[in-house]
C-alpha cells in the first residue's frame, strides 16, 4: 500500500469511523445511572425483598444501619444532551462518508477524462506520423 492509501485510510478512521463510534457510545451510555431499586448501601445489592425481614444485607452481610439503603431513583432516563451529541456525530461521520464518496467519484471522472484526451492526442499524432499513401485503384 502506498503513503497516499494509507494516508487516504486514516483521513477515513479520522473523520467517519472515530465521530461514529462517538456518537454510537454517546447515544449508548447517555442512560443515567442509578439503581431503580432499593439497593444496599454497601455493595449495591437489590434489597427490595429483604426490606422489613431483617436488618442485615443478605449479599454481603452489611447492617443497614451503617451502610444504609440507597432509595430508587424510579425510571432511568436518558440524557437528552447526551443523546443530542451523539447525533451530531453521527450526521457528521455520515456527511463526511457521503462528501468522500462525492470526491472520489469526481476524481475518478477527472482521470478517466485525462484518459481519453490522452489517448485522442496519442491516436492523433500517431495518425499524422504515418506517410498517407493512397493506393490508385487505376494503376493495375
């Protein structure tokens, strides 16, 4: 591979596979943490069952008292900035695929045109190099 395809790679991992992934992971992790359960205060333990039977954490053996019960957040929601980033960066990372797509497609009209006109010169020349000779058909 040539110092231009690989420079032609990364400028690609760069601006479409890296915003991407971004905003992928963004869009994945922009749900806020938190347990929708009573839990133990120590370990993280669901302790929805054992409330009101006993004092003790059954996973991990922490008295409530001190580790304490950390209270349901009820339903996670999502970030909604988060969210938004994520989509910049994958209307970004599609725009960039899309807009190199267009460039490469360009290019290659513009070599294939040099091409031809290449060829048309060549093919000319050619033809004006060559001595005519006509041939008379009355001669015979």
């Amino acid at each position: 591979m040539s110092i231009a395809g690989v420079f032609r790679l990364l400028v690609f991992l760069i601006m479409v596979v890296v915003p991407l992934a971004g905003g992928v992971l963004l869009i994945v992790f922009s749900r806020r943490r938190g347990p929708d359960h009573p839990a133990c205060g120590k370990c993280g333990y669901n302790v929805q069952a054992s409330i009101g039977s006993g004092t003790r954490c059954p996973e991990c053996g922490a008295d409530f008292g001190q580790a304490g019960i950390t209270p349901p957040r009820g339903k996670r929601k999502r970030n909604p900035f988060m969210i938004g980033a994520g989509l910049v960066l994958i209307v970004l990372a599609v725009g960039c695929f899309g807009s190199s797509l267009a460039f490469q497609r360009a290019t290659i009209a513009q070599s294939q045109a040099a091409r031809d006109a290449a060829g048309q010169k060549a093919t000319a020349r050619a033809d004006a190099a060559q001595p005519e000779t006509e041939e008379d058909p009355e001669a015979e």
